[in-house]
C-alpha cells in the first residue's frame, strides 16, 4: 500500500517531490487516528473488565494528567475539528522536516528507498506507540510515553521528558497522541544526532566523507 501510494504520487522520474510526502504520511499513519480518536477513547472507557479495574484506571489516568494545566484541557476539547486538524498538520510538517533532514537534506525529491526509510520509521514507531497504549484509548500519558521512547532507543532524562511535554503542552494536547509521539521521537533522534555531529569524532568523518 505505501509502494502505491509513492508511486502514484512520484513523477516521471519515479522521484516524490518532498511536499507530497506529508500527504502520504497522514493518508497512511495519522488521519485513521484524528477521525476516530474520540470515538476510540470512549469505547476504551467503556469497555472495563470491572468496575474497580475501571476506577483505578480512571484515578492512574488523572494523576497521569496533573501536570497539565487544567485551562490547556478546557481549551482542547473547545478546539474545532478544523483547529484540531491545523495543529496535527503542523506537527507533520516539523515530522517531515526532522525526517528529510537525516536523508535528503535540501533536496526537492526522494526516490522510493529514501522514502521506505521514512516510512519504515514513522512505522516502528507507530508500532511501539500502540504496544503501550494498553488501555487502547489511542494515547500515552507520561509515564508510558518515557517507557515508548526508551523502547524505541531513546532513554531520555526527566530534563528531556519534560521539554517534550511542554511541547505537547503547547500544543493543546491532554495526552499524547500518535502524531506527538513520532513528534517526540523524531525530535530525539534529531537531537542525538546534531551531537554525534558536534562532537570530534562526527567532525572527523564529515571531513572525511568527499
């Protein structure tokens, strides 16, 4: 399915020029999850095993939201869907951006193995994303969120962790969503390498690379 949908976006060159790529990732990753993610989040609520499981459940998930400031959680069930959509397209652009940026910096077109890479990816993460989405709400709370990013390679520090949750804070999120987790995780990767690049090894190998 994604092959089809590269090349029926690539042209005749079989390059995809980079603006479509953002279309392709929220056809295939992202707009399931923003139609029916409210939908999603009441049938997870409703669906307990047992009225104490369901409690507890619904206790972990408030004291997961304490750190949100409770005028952030008004503001973003007031959000339009049309507001709510812009947010999630501005996400995906800075996803894009991060992703191109570590293999085809500065290039207007990707062929196919570039964009397998891409794609792979937004893949593995969407995949650890949903293993610790455990209640299936579609949403990760700070603690499950730390433990997605450790499973995908990034063992951040509470410095991090809460940089990045200002940024979903900003962003009028009450939890985390699949897009602000390939957000975070792309921004980590980011980074980790503009480290790798400044320190004297990764500046010996760029001097080396002709």
């Amino acid at each position: 399915m994604l092959a089809n949908a590269f090349y029926n976006q690539a042209n005749a060159y079989q390059q995809l020029e980079t603006n479509y790529l953002q279309d392709i990732l929220w056809e295939q990753f992202f707009r399931r999850s923003f139609a029916s993610g409210d939908q999603q989040t009441v049938k997870a609520k409703r669906t307990g095993s047992s009225p104490l499981r369901s409690f507890f459940a619904c206790v972990l998930q408030l004291c997961a939201c304490f750190w949100m400031q409770s005028s952030t959680r008004k503001n973003r069930h007031e959000n339009h869907p049309t507001e709510e959509k812009q947010i999630h397209q501005k996400e995906l652009e800075r996803i894009v951006a991060l992703l191109l940026s570590r293999i085809a910096d500065g290039q207007d077109t990707i062929g196919y193995e570039q964009f397998r890479t891409i794609a792979r990816d937004v893949y593995q993460w969407e995949t650890v994303f949903r293993l610790y989405d455990t209640d299936g709400s579609g949403t990760l709370d700070r603690r499950e969120l730390r433990q997605a990013l450790r499973s995908s390679g990034f063992n951040i520090n509470n410095r991090i962790l809460c940089k990045l949750l200002r940024m979903v804070v900003e962003l009028n999120r009450p939890q985390i969503e699949l897009i602000d987790y390939v957000l975070c995780a792309a921004e980590c990767r980011h980074a980790i390498d503009v480290l790798h690049q400044d320190t004297p090894a990764g500046n010996e190998s760029q001097r080396k690379t002709p």
